[in-house]
C-alpha cells in the first residue's frame, strides 16, 4: 500500500474514533443500548483501520497521528454537538498537538 493511500485510511481511524468518542458520550456510560452498539462497532472499524495502516506507517507515528487527530477531531465535536467551549490554555494546547503532529509526520524519521 502506497504512503498516500495508508494517509487516507489513517483519516478513516480517526473519523471512526471520533465518532466512537461521540457515541460513547451519548450512550451516558454505557446504559443507552443504540449508541452503546454504535460506540463499539466505530471502535472495531477504527482498529481495524488503523492495523491497515501499521502495514506502511511505522506504529508509533501512525498512533502519534491517530491520537493527536481524534483528540482535535474529538474537541471540535465537543464544541459543536455538546456545547463544550475550551478556555484559552486548552486552545494552546491543541494548537500544540497539531505541532506535534506536523513534526511527527513531515519532519521525523523512524529507523526500521
């Protein structure tokens, strides 16, 4: 699988573990049957996902990138569906994982 196309599967992880961030938060701990199945299901899809990608992308840059992703994707979410607005310092610290993210992927090399 070429670099490009484990990029995009890589996406795909992280839309499925955010919305699996979201349907957890909905299934209020588990105890609200349709979002609990859908929680699970998301988070199969988003393992699967990102085994797929672990075939091209080294793991600890894959998962740095999956993590740093679904916690941006996640906070955006929680901005949107559930009202949660981040105070200054959790803004600089999410611009501080896009960073990091950046640097993982565009500047940092993993010896096989």
């Amino acid at each position: 699988m070429s670099n490009i196309t484990a990029y995009i599967i890589l996406i795909v992880a992280v839309v499925l573990g955010t919305a699996a961030n979201g349907f957890a938060k909905g299934s209020q701990g588990f105890t609200l049957l349709i979002p609990s199945i859908l929680t699970a299901i998301t988070i199969v899809g988003c393992m699967y996902t990102l085994s797929l990608v672990m075939k091209t992308i080294p793991v600890g840059i894959t998962y740095a990138s999956f993590a740093g992703l679904c916690i941006i994707a996640t906070s955006v979410v929680g901005i949107y569906k559930f009202n949660q607005m981040p105070n200054l310092y959790t803004v600089m610290g999410l611009v501080l994982i896009i960073a990091g993210v950046l640097i993982v992927n565009l500047l940092g090399k993993v010896n096989s």
